[in-house]
C-alpha cells in the first residue's frame, strides 16, 4: 500500500524554539495532506489541511501562525511549530489520501508520527 | 454532540472470544467509514473500510453499517492478545474530504 513517511520520529527542544517536521509521500502524489494532533489516551484532533501549492485550511482553534504549514511540492510538507512551549508537546501525526488498491475510494495513510517534547 | 462518539472502554474479552466495538457518527451524509488500530505510541493503522449497509468481512473481522441509523460497528471473531489496542472509528464527512475520528476504544483481550 501507499507510504507516509515522517521526520523525525521524535525530537525534544527547548520552550522558546521552532521545531520543523516533515511528512512525505514516498510512492505516490499527495495534492492534499492532513496534520493531526494526538495527546495521551486522546484521540487524533485534526489540526490544519495543507494544500499543494496554496494556504493551508485550518481547524477552528488552531492558531495558523504558529503552526506554520508549507506544502511545497506534491510530495512534501511540513509543519513548523513556532515557538515551541510545553502545551505543546504531543504526538503530530500526518496522512494523505490515496487510492486503495483493492478498490476505488480513497482512504487516509498515515505517517509514523513525530513525538514533540518541549522542556 | 460530538461528530464521531465512541465508549472509550476499555473492553475487556478473552481470548478466543468476539469482541464488538461501536460507533455512532452525526454528518449523515457521510460516505465513508473506517475502522483503524492504533498501539501505544504508534500511528492508527487501517482494518477495515465499510461504504454502504450491511456487513464486511475480511478475515476476522467483520464491519457493519447502518446508515439510517448511523451506527457502524467492527467484530472481532477468536480475538487474540495481539489485537490488544484501541481502535478508532472514522468517517469521512460529507464533502468527502475530511476524516473525522473518534476517540477510541481501548481493546484488552486477556489470554
């Protein structure tokens, strides 16, 4: 099936710091991809959908200009946690769609995940 | 009321035994339906995909949809230790664009 890759898998930085990860589709083309927001024992919160080639649409409550998101090629994006505080750290999980092999309807494939700690 | 409403468990089963995860959605325009498994510290991985009513197997597990009711359900037939997780229910809202998740259904089955 289709593959989503992240970096990094995990990344610890300092309350103050921009942490950026990035979220490839290794086998096939992604116009559109998702980021997702996981904290512990809660389920995936959809951040923002991040368009090739145009602005991101983000989530009601999602303040768009720390989290900066920059789809900047059919293949890639990224999202940039501007100054990073400990509220922040969570599980940032990408996917794309793309076409199920066994039939026609597209369904979600998700990236690893990158685990965000902020001290 | 929350889009995608699942019991939060956790489940407890024994092996070898049907486990039955369910899951009520409010868009009822909602086309697709999915049922992913997520173990701790990972990302949700795909079981199973469900588009009209009625029942889907594959394997040992079996979706079920009812759209007049809104309600999609997964059965786990001889469940194992192994599907010890928490297994979340999406759909894909009516513009066919969004995914929208659940919270989860943390799964035990005790060997």
């Amino acid at each position: 099936g289709a593959v989503v890759s992240q970096h990094p898998s995990w990344v610890i930085c300092k309350s103050g710091t921009s942490v950026k990860i990035e979220c490839r589709s290794l086998d096939f083309q992604a116009t559109t991809m998702f980021w997702y927001r996981q904290f512990p024992k809660q389920s995936l919160m959809l951040m923002a959908t991040s368009n090739e080639g145009s602005k991101a649409t983000y989530e009601q409550g999602v303040e768009k200009d720390k989290f900066l998101i920059n789809h900047a090629s059919l293949t890639l994006s990224t999202l940039t946690v501007t100054s990073a505080h400990p509220e922040d750290s969570s599980f940032y999980i990408c996917s794309a769609p793309g076409r199920m092999t066994s039939g026609s309807t597209d369904t979600q494939y998700f990236g690893p995940g990158t685990r965000l700690t902020v001290l | 009321q929350k889009e995608v409403e699942q019991n939060s468990g956790p489940l407890s089963v024994p092996e070898g035994a049907i486990a039955s995860l369910n899951c009520t959605y409010s868009d009822r325009g909602s086309q697709s339906f999915f049922w992913y498994r997520q173990y701790s510290g990972k990302s949700p991985e795909l079981i199973m995909s469900i588009y009209s009513n009625g029942d889907k197997e594959d394997g040992r597990f079996t979706a079920q949809l009812n759209k007049a009711s809104q309600y999609v359900s997964l059965l786990i037939r001889d469940s194992q230790p192994s599907d010890s997780a928490t297994y979340l229910c999406a759909v894909t809202t009516s513009g066919g664009f969004k995914t929208i998740f659940g919270a989860g259904t943390r799964l035990f089955v005790k060997a």
